[in-house]
C-alpha cells in the first residue's frame, strides 16, 4: 500500500499540474491575484471587472478593457448599493466583493417623482433595502462651488431636485444671501445602516453603562431607522452654512423658510409637527416636491403627512387614511438619570 502511495506521489507533481490516483493530471488555476484598478488602468483585469459590472447590471457598455469615466460609475453605484465607500476606485476590497456570491445586484432604479403626490416616506412608511432612485446625478458636477458647497464630494440627489435647488440659490444670491452648504442628500439604505450603527457606537462610548437597546433608542432621535429617512428618495437636502454649527437663525434659514416653496421645496420637519412627522424639528432639512404641491403646503401649514391625508379624505372610495398615532411618545427615551442628547445641528449625518 505505502508502495504504491510513494509511486503515485512521485509521479504527481509535474510543472504545476497535479496528478491523482487515477493519473487523471488536473492544472490547478489559481485565484487571480487581485490588483487595485482605477482610472487608467487597461487589460484583461479590467474586462474581466466590465463582465461582472454587466452581469450584475451596474455597466451596459461592451466590456473594452479601459477603465474609462463609465467604468469608474458603474464601480461607485456598485459600491453605493454594496455598503462599500463609493469612490470609484476598484481597491481589493471592493473587488473581492464583486467577484463574489455576496454581490448585491444592481436594483432597478424607481421615478420617485412619478406620482401624482409626493412620495412619503416616514417611519410607517418605510422604503425596501434595495430601493434605489432613478436620475441620480453627483452634486459636485451640477452646482458650482461659488453657489453651494458640498460638504462630502460624493453626495448624489435626483437630478429634478438638484436643477431646483440650483436655481433656488441662485436666486437667493440675486437677494444677497450666498455661503451655503449641503451637508447631505441621498443616502443608500445601507449608509443608512452605517450612520444609524455610528451613532449607536457613539452613544455607547460616552455611556459605558447603557445598554445597546438604550443607546438605539437614544440614537433613533435624530437617525433615521435604515429605510425610514427621507434622504432615500434622493429629494432630500440637509443644507446650512459652511463651518457654522447652527442654521437656525441664521439670515439663509429666514430666507429658506420664506422663499423655498417658490422652488417646489418644503421645510419638511417643522416645530409643532413632531408628533405628526415623527422627527425632531430640523430647520436645515428641506425635501423637493414640486412647486405645486409645495406652495399648497406652505398655504394651509400642512406638514407632507397632513397634506397627503387632506388629499386623501377628498378622494372618493378611499379608505386608508395615514396612521394618527403619535410615534413620537412611542419612541421615547428615557433620560431620567443622563445628561440629555445634545442638539446638534448636523445630527443627521456626523462627520464620519
Ligand atoms: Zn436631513
């Protein structure tokens, strides 16, 4: 027996390949190693990556082995819907992903602006995690920076919401009121999870005793629940002022709230509505509906939830009206022995 194990490893390996028992020689492919590619970069590696950007419906172009602007986009929407930092770049990270059975598909983008009302979105009205909107364009390309400056360079919106917001503030520029920025817009389901998860980790960081239950509670606050936030419809802004850490007050947020509606923007949670919205008041989030639905808004103070209820006690044969519970008292924190949450301006998205 041992004889016949000595023959058959001495004849087994011959210049890579492998032979077994049976002398049936096997060639062993091994893993390609993966390389980092980006912008530039050209070849088999790169075709290979088109293939797979196409079988997962992130590139539709024939794969040609450039790593062309197309490519880079195709490999940012990858990482935006894979979790992953959308910077374009095709690191190992980003690769091992891809080439793997984890690879979330490219989901098919919605027309969130297809209604005949605007979207709601809230925590009883919460979006799927593969939810993705349709006409994402990146800020950076469509504003210039004299206007509004992006505080993360990679902030995408829906392009009709963005052409409004540009000339929105370029006619509040005509009025004098200029240094504005935006310090979020749409935001992937799961950064979302990452945001919430932050917080949470923040929460319990300063308060070794707490719980992590207490610490989700404490951070639901002022983070959305993944699926709950407006910022997935992509129609949503966080906009303030460069390196200022209040809005409220200031000369833009009078401006805003005056002259937004104009727009066919709404100041989308407002003080007295907390109990209607669900959220905290926050001068600084405004969320595209279009001029029309947005100035009957402004007319009868109607918060979007309120609106869509007014809408819907006037259709016939309708019977579902919006939830009237109050999700506030629902979600309570009880601070009884901490300090309370600080306010923070920028609470919806910590700088990471
Ligand atoms: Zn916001």
């Amino acid at each position: 027996m041992a004889g016949v194990l000595a023959v058959v490893l001495m004849a087994g390996v011959v210049g890579g390949a492998w032979a077994t028992a049976d002398t049936e020689v096997v060639t062993v492919t091994p893993a390609p190693k993966l390389r980092t590619l980006k912008s530039g970069s050209k070849g088999e590696e790169v075709v290979r990556l088109q293939e797979r950007l196409a079988e997962l419906g992130y590139y539709t172009l024939a794969p040609d082995g450039k790593y062309s602007a197309e490519t880079k986009a195709a490999v940012k929407t990858f990482q935006a819907a894979n979790g992953l930092k959308a910077d374009g770049v095709a690191g190992v990270k980003t690769l091992t992903l891809l080439y793997s059975d984890e690879a979330i598909a490219a989901p098919k983008p919605v027309d969130v602006l297809a209604g005949e009302y605007p979207m709601l979105v809230n925590k009883e009205h919460p979006v799927p995690e593969t939810f993705v909107p349709q006409d994402l364009v990146m800020l950076t390309d469509d504003c210039d920076a004299k206007l509004v400056k992006i505080k993360y360079s990679q902030t995408q919106a829906v392009k009709t919401a963005v052409d409004a917001l540009v000339t929105m503030l370029e006619a509040a520029k005509e009025d004098g009121i200029t240094n504005w920025q935006i310090s979020a817009a749409y935001r992937s389901y799961q950064k979302q999870v990452t945001t919430l998860n932050a917080k949470i980790n923040t929460y319990l960081e300063r308060n070794k005793e707490w719980s992590k239950n207490k610490a989700r509670k404490a951070a639901l606050k002022t983070v959305a629940e993944p699926g709950c936030s407006e910022h997935h419809t992509g129609l949503a802004f966080d906009i303030n002022v460069p390196k200022s850490s209040a809005f409220k007050g200031t000369k833009q947020c009078t401006w805003l709230h005056e002259h937004c509606w104009d727009y066919g923007f709404i100041v989308r949670y407002q003080e007295g509505k907390e109990n209607i919205t669900g959220f905290t008041a926050e001068a600084w989030h405004i969320r595209y509906v279009g001029v029309e639905h947005a100035k009957i808004m402004q007319k009868n103070n109607w918060c979007l939830e309120e609106y869509l209820e007014a809408v819907a006690a006037e259709t016939p044969d309708e019977e579902e009206t919006l939830d009237e519970e109050d999700p506030l008292t629902e979600d309570e924190v009880e601070m009884s022995d901490e300090e309370e949450i600080p306010a923070e301006e920028d609470a919806e998205t910590p700088d990471e």
